[in-house]
C-alpha cells in the first residue's frame, strides 16, 4: 500500500522532459489542421466529409499513446519512491585506543575496593559504550606495552582487562609516555589519522608534564583522562597482605590530583572527569565520540542520500503494453519478456553470512571459550592459539604439529608438552632442555623435565625387572625340563625293573606325561600371568605419571600476558638502553 504521506519523487528534475512533449504535442495538432494531400485532388464539400473524420481519429489516438507513453516513462525517470531500504549498521572510521595504568599506586584503597579493581569495571563500561569501531587497548607500568591491537571484537578487549595487574607488569613504576607513544603508534600504524585516546590513571609526577605536553602537541589524537583516587590518598596494600614502603621505610600514600592533567586533556580537544560511582563519568568521556559520529553520519547523508525503494521499473510494464500495442507483429512476446526481465531479485545482505562479520580467529576464540575446542583448533589460523584449542581438546598429535609451526619459547614448551603426552620422552626431554638453555629460570620446563626424567628411569627399571623376570621363567624351564629328564631317566629304570608288567609301567608313564603336561601348563600361566600384570602395572603408572604432569598448556590471561609482556621488555633491553624508574609506584 502506498504511503502518501511518503510519497516524492527521487529525481524530480527528469519532468522537465514533459516540456519537448508538450511542444511535440502541439506541433502534431498543428499538422493535423492542416490539409493533406488529398484535398488538392477532392472537392472542398466532399473531402470535409471523406478525410477529415479518419485523419482525426488515427492521428488522436496516436497523440494519446504518445503522451501516455512519453509521461510514463518521465516518470519513472523521476524515481516515485515511498518506502525507505533497511540500512546497514554505521561504523566510525575513528580509530579509538584504551590506555591502564597498572602502576602499584593503584592498589591505594582511598577508593573502595581498591583504584585497581574499580579501573577494570569502567574500562569495561567504556569498552562496551564505545564499542563502534576499532579499539586497542594498552598497559604502562615502568614501560609501555600493547595488550591488544585495535580490532572491532569487544569481546576480546572484556576478556583480557581483568587479567590486568601491576605483579605482571615486567618492570615497576610509572611511565605515562611509554603508554601514550604505543598508544599513538597503534593509531597511526592503523592509518588513523584521527582518533582518541582513553587514559584510566591515578595520577602523574610533576617532572613529568612538561614531557607529556611537549609530546601531545605532535600527535593529531584527542586524549580524555579518566582520573581514579582522591587528593586524601591511602596507604598502597599489596597482593601478600603488606603495606608498600619507600627506599626511606615510611608507608607510602599516592594521592590524585587533576590540575596537571586537565591542562593536558584540554590541549588535545580532550576532558578530564572523576571517577563516579554511577556511569556519569563514561557517558561524559563518550559523548564527545558521539557528536563527532552525528556530524559524520550528515556528511555520509549529504554525499549519498536516503535509501529510499524505488518503483519506478513497475512503471515499465505498461510502457511495453503501449509499445507492443503499436506493432501488428510481435506484441506478446515483448510483454512476456518484459515480465521476466523486470522480475525482481531477492537482495543479499551481509547479515545473512554468519561469518561475515567475524574472522576465522574471533569465531575459534568463541569456541574456545565455549569449551568448543575441536571446532576452535579447525579455526584457529594462529598456529600457537590452534596448538593449545587442539591440546585442550586433547588431540596431541594436532597440537604438536601446530606448535612445531610456531616460534618462541612458549612454542617449544608447548610442543614438548604434546611429545610427552604421546609417550615420546626422549624428544619431549631434548626440547625442554632446548627451552632451558635459552631460558634458564622456566621453572616449568624444569619441574617437567626432572618428571619425564624420573618416569623414564622407571620404565627403564621395569624393563629390567622384566628382562630379569624372563631369565628366571627360563631358568624355571631349564630345571623343569632338568627334572623331567630325571623321571624319565627313573622311568627307564623302572622299566628295566619292571619289565614282567608291561600294561602296569605304561599306566604309569602316561600318568607322568600328564603331571608333566599340566606342570608346564601351570608354569606357563603363571609367566603369562605375571608378564600382564607386569605390563598392566606399568601402563598403569605410566598413564598416572603423565596425568599427574605438571605441563599443561597455560591458557590463563594474566601467565600469556606476562610472559608476552616479559619477552617484548628483554628484547627492547637488548636494542635500546631503558632508564631505571626512581619509585616502584
């Protein structure tokens, strides 16, 4: 049903067509008045009454199927429309980074848990209300360091913050430029060349500003800064229950002050806002983000228009009926190939792919934590993350091959993790002593290690203990068949002796062949006996000894983190000289 309230048309301008129809229409009344032919060969009185009645009525009704045609056809030109087309979600093209401070000051208790734990639930808070394009998010303690690249998927930024403390961090202390500059070279890497950068801190040093704002003059990114801590301050308690003390042995009490980082915030365009209990202080922080998508969703409406469904084609149909009408020959298969040729397709939609919104690693990361982890091996393409879904999954032969693929420490570990879970010892034992050698403190490779060590030396012992058994059970047959040569030696005697007896000595030999028979039947049962359960025993142990193995593959956030951070802060030690923090907080 047409709406009329609706109703327009999308390009209007094509009725300035109608004026040449117009002109047409009037130039062929004008022919029409005038005489034809014929009257310069029929009388005046007879030609009125012979020609002028057929001439009129061919050339009117040619005029109407020309107007009717001509304005048809104009307006579908024009575009009549009525109805709007569903439109996609829009994306902003601003790149967005979340910058934590994971300094030891804020596990200050002025703030209730702490200003640690209220951090991870806003950052949380901002992830979610910010969750229209790209976002990476970033740690700084004594040094900078890339949590997450920017990438689309929320999920994966909730995920990790929790895992997020400053025991993780690689070196102690609290240095804002580090963060800022990884947060800035994640933007413009991205090709960004806007964006804003969220910062959750507790506070700066004052020797530390000048820096900062020479810094933020060079980078074209706004900066907000979400200030956690009050100016009271409190008393810094650790994970083990103490309180943090300076070099002098006075308990420290970092305070928060605003003034430093407003006039920073302010430079870049930016805001500083409190913590607040409510979710005050996040819409605030956003709601910059907010208008500045508005102007670009106009501009994006000025350049392409509303998408509006257009019926002009329907208006096709009965210019094809004018048409065919028009030829004597041929009509109705012109209109039966309008009827297909004008026949509408079903549109595609990008939402109905499931995956079109998600690479292959984001749908494995669901399987994963979905405890999916066969169908999260098939989809990993990293070949560390496919290693541990396939591990977990415990499909060892898969996760050795994935992790023979990648590179590292961890890759090494992880793959003799795998050989030890398939039995092969000795290869698991060389690559954890490849792990060790490069990094000798893995306290891990080292418990497995002196594991597989110990299991090994049993199941050399057990196979010892075997040997020995066989050569006893071989030792028993030679007595047994010692002491059969001797009642057969007896026999014989007894043979010689008792020869008048004949049917009574065979009686007897045969009730010997028998004993002897069944004495060796229960022999061998018994070295059966003893050989499976023997082996029985030992498989037992070994299954229980790789069980009770101390190397499964690390999936939690806070150890991959750590040791991520651990190995990106050696090799930066090794290419560039890294000045000392003066405090730990």
């Amino acid at each position: 049903m047409i709406d009329w309230a609706n109703f327009h048309f999308l390009r209007p301008d094509w009725f300035w067509a109608l004026l040449p129809l117009s002109v047409l229409l009037v130039a062929m009344h004008y022919v029409q008045t005038k005489k034809s032919g014929w009257h310069s060969l029929i009388a005046a009185h007879l030609s009125q009454n012979l020609l002028e009645g057929k001439i009129a009525a061919a050339s009117s009704s040619y005029r109407w199927l020309l107007a009717i045609g001509w304005l048809l056809a104009v307006s579908a030109l024009a575009g009549p429309s009525w109805q709007r087309l569903p439109q996609p979600v829009y994306q902003l093209h601003t790149g967005k980074v979340l910058v934590m401070d994971m300094s030891l000051s804020m596990r200050a208790t002025d703030i209730k848990p702490d200003r640690l734990t209220r951090a991870r639930y806003k950052a949380i808070d901002l992830i979610n209300q910010s969750a229209e394009g790209e976002m990476g998010l970033v740690a700084y303690a004594g040094d900078g360091f890339v949590i997450s690249p920017l990438s689309t998927d929320a999920l994966n930024l909730t995920t990790l913050i929790p895992a997020l403390e400053p025991e993780i961090m690689p070196v102690l202390g609290s240095d804002p430029m580090a963060g800022l500059q990884a947060a800035s070279e994640l933007l413009s890497s991205a090709g960004y060349q806007q964006g804003d950068i969220f910062w959750i801190t507790d506070g700066i040093d004052n020797d530390q500003v000048a820096e900062l704002r020479a810094y933020l003059n060079g980078i074209p990114y706004r900066m907000s800064v979400l200030l956690v801590g009050t100016e009271q301050g409190a008393p810094v308690t650790l994970k083990n229950g103490q309180f943090l003390k300076d070099r002098r042995g006075d308990i420290v009490v970092p305070k928060s002050f605003d003034h430093q980082l407003k006039s920073l915030a302010a430079q870049t365009g930016g805001v500083l806002v409190h913590m607040q209990a409510d979710a005050s202080d996040i819409d605030y922080i956003t709601r910059q983000t907010l208008v500045e998508r508005d102007t670009n969703d106009e501009q994006q409406d000025d350049n392409q228009g509303d998408q509006w469904q257009e019926a002009g084609p329907w208006l096709l149909l009965p210019i094809l009926l004018f048409a065919a009408a028009s030829f004597r020959r041929g009509w109705l298969l012109s209109v039966v190939g309008a009827l297909v040729l004008t026949q509408p397709t079903k549109p595609v939609y990008a939402s109905d792919i499931a995956s079109a919104w998600h690479t292959r690693d984001q749908l494995a990361q669901q399987a994963f934590e979905q405890g999916e982890f066969k169908q999260a091996a098939a989809l990993f393409e990293n070949p560390m993350w496919r290693g541990i879904a396939a591990y977990k999954a415990e499909d060892y032969e898969t996760a050795a091959q994935a992790f023979s693929q990648a590179s590292g420490i961890e890759a090494q570990y992880n793959l003799a993790n795998s050989l030890a879970q398939l039995g092969q010892l000795d290869d698991a034992i060389a690559l954890y002593d490849a792990v060790l050698g490069q990094q000798p403190q893995h306290s891990d490779a080292q418990a497995n290690k002196a594991l597989l060590e110990n299991l090994k030396k049993q199941q050399e012992e057990q196979q010892k203990q075997q040997e020995e058994q066989a050569q006893q059970n071989e030792q028993q047959q030679q007595d047994s068949q010692q002491q059969n040569d001797e009642q057969e030696s007896e026999q014989n005697q007894q043979q010689s002796e008792q020869q008048q007896s004949e049917s009574d000595a065979s009686e007897q030999e045969q009730q010997q062949e028998e004993q002897q028979s069944e004495q060796q039947a229960q022999e061998s049962d018994a070295q059966e006996q003893q050989e499976r359960s023997a082996e029985e025993s030992s498989a037992l142990e070994q299954q229980m000894q790789l069980e009770n193995l101390l190397n499964k593959v690390p999936d939690d956030p806070s150890y991959l983190l750590k040791r991520k951070m651990l190995l990106e802060y050696q090799q930066r030690r090794r290419t560039q000289t890294l000045s000392p923090a003066e405090e730990n907080w």
